[in-house]
C-alpha cells in the first residue's frame, strides 16, 4: 500500500548560505513556505 | 499580516477571485499575484499598502503557477527574465516596471518554452523542461538549457551575477525487491550558473595559502566589512549566452525532490519533499 511517507523522511527547510558554503537545517516538519521581501521573515 | 504586531489584513478585498502566488518586489511597495477575477489567470500588481489592482496580462488560456512570483522579483532590476504561461507561449515581463510581453508561439524554435510549470507539459518532443531567456529590449528569445537536460524555475540573483535553477540532473535507480522496475528516486538538485563568461564560480575551489590575516591592519578589515554589509544596486542584467549552461556547477547539497527554491542575497533556502 502506497501511503504517505517513507519512515524517517520528513520535510525540512534547508537554508544554504553560498558565502559561508553551508548547508543548514533550519525547520523539520513543514508544509509549504513563503519568505518576506527582505527574507528575514517565514510565513509557514 | 504584520510581521511581529498587527492583524492580518486581506489587501485585495474580493470575493469573487481565486488569488494565488503573492510575491514582494524586492523594494516591499508592490505585490504581485495570480488572479483570475477576469475569467483566466492573470499576474496583477497591486501596492502592498492597500491600492488599486492592475492587470498586466491578457492571456487566452491563463498563466502558469509559482514561478510567475520568483521571476517578477528579477524583474525590477532586471531586463531579462522569463515566466511560463498557458497556451504554449511565453510571458516575459519587468513586472514591477509594468511592463510585459508575449513571445508569439512561433519564435520558439525548438524544445518546451518553459521556466518551470506544468501548463507545457507536453509541447516537448521529449518531456523534458527547458530554460528560456528572453530580451525585452531586442525581443529575442534563447533557449540556455540543454535539449536532453529537464531543467527549471530559474532565478536571477538579487546581484544580477547568476542563475540558479533546478534540474533533475542526478540518478538514484532503486531496484524494486519484488519485481524488475527500477525507480529514480531523489533526481533534483539546485545549480548555479554564473550570467558573464569569465566569472568566478560560486563553488570554486578555495585555499587558504598565502592569505595571512595577520598581514591586514584593522582599517583593512573595517573597509570589507563594510563592504560586505553594502547591499547591491539593481542593475540590468548582463548575460553571456553561450556557454550558460556549461558554467553551471552543481550546489553542494545532497539529491533531493525539490520542486521549489528561493533566492535571497547570499541564502538560498529549499524544502525538499519526503520520499513517497
């Protein structure tokens, strides 16, 4: 049966900062986001 | 909705329109979304304060999804920068300086004339999405990505010095264990491609040797990081076309199922799905 998820896989928000070259989780368990103008702001 | 204190405020006051995709201009005056008040999907504007609405396209058939609000955040600072729409035909708009044209069908000369969406789907010979630029000031239109490469959502860095998009570029076969099928699995990945030849690639290899700290004075340090704080000018962007896609390099991160990114100064953030 097909459904939902695989076990241990959940969605997470990654930021990756292209200056410092780094990968970061951020949030787990999200749906969908939507970042303010300036991106310092997350509507969940 | 105020970021910290505030009610939430319904800025279009309609009942009678599906309204989706909202997106800043990088300024924070304007938002542009979807609308359909006139029958199909149109992008509007509207001064994020509260204002009048104003329609910029006129399309038969509607426009295509999210991408519609990356791309009109380029388009501010941008003179080239491209959004899928229905029909098979291609918006391309400086929103944000209302401004907007339709590609005529028959310029697109080959492959799927996409940015991402699903609304062209099967114009392609062989499925697979490819990235449009197209020049607003010589209306010229080019297809960057490879034919064979399924590449989309492209977007322009607020600097203007490269393009990042999302390409299922990886292979994970994974062999069903009661039956001869193979899945893909986790084939998408961000890449960056720098617009002017010559560029250094934001991923290129670094060393450390012959850089001494020690050797700067404080002024020297003060003067870059005041450098570094100094947000940059919109300015038009150029684009060396060819070799674009050749100049792409992949983001070190790890193969996922991205349908979605976004672009904010240096940050690039994703949400990769779970595996189904």
């Amino acid at each position: 049966m097909i459904e939902g998820p695989l076990p241990g896989e959940k969605p997470v928000l990654h930021v990756y900062d292209l200056k410092e070259r780094k990968d970061e989780k951020v949030l787990e368990d999200l749906g969908s986001y939507a970042l303010s103008a300036d991106g310092k702001e997350g509507a969940l | 909705m105020p970021a910290e204190h505030g009610n939430t405020r319904d800025l279009t006051q309609t009942s009678n329109a599906d309204e989706d995709h909202p997106t800043w201009s990088p300024d924070g005056k304007t938002i542009a979304y979807t609308t359909d008040i006139s029958g199909e999907q149109q992008i509007a504007v509207r001064p994020a304060e509260g204002g009048a609405e104003k329609i910029l396209t006129h399309f038969e058939r509607g426009s295509s999804t999210r991408r519609g609000g990356r791309q009109t955040q380029s388009g501010l600072h941008s003179r080239t920068t491209s959004i899928a729409c229905g029909g098979c035909r291609w918006l391309v708009a400086s929103l944000f300086r209302s401004h907007a044209t339709c590609i005529p069908k028959s310029t697109i000369t080959r492959g799927r004339p996409t940015g991402a969406g699903s609304h062209t789907a099967s114009s392609a010979p062989n499925q697979q999405s490819g990235i449009w630029l197209y020049n607003t000031e010589t209306r010229k239109a080019s297809l960057v990505s490879d034919p064979r490469s399924n590449d989309f959502q492209p977007a322009f860095d607020p600097a203007g010095s490269t393009c990042s998009f999302i390409s299922t570029r990886h292979e994970n076969p994974t062999f069903s264990r009661t039956e001869f099928n193979i899945a893909t699995l986790k084939m998408t990945g961000i890449y960056v491609a720098t617009l002017k030849r010559g560029a250094a690639s934001p991923f290129a290899p670094q060393s450390d040797e012959g850089v001494g700290e020690g050797r700067k004075d404080e002024k020297d340090r003060k003067d870059e990081r005041k450098k570094e704080d100094r947000k940059p000018e919109p300015k038009p962007l150029e684009i060396d076309l060819d070799g674009l896609m050749a100049r792409s390099v992949p983001m070190p991160i790890p193969p996922a199922d991205i349908s979605t990114f976004d672009v904010r100064d240096e940050k690039v953030s994703n949400s990769p799905a779970p595996a189904r």
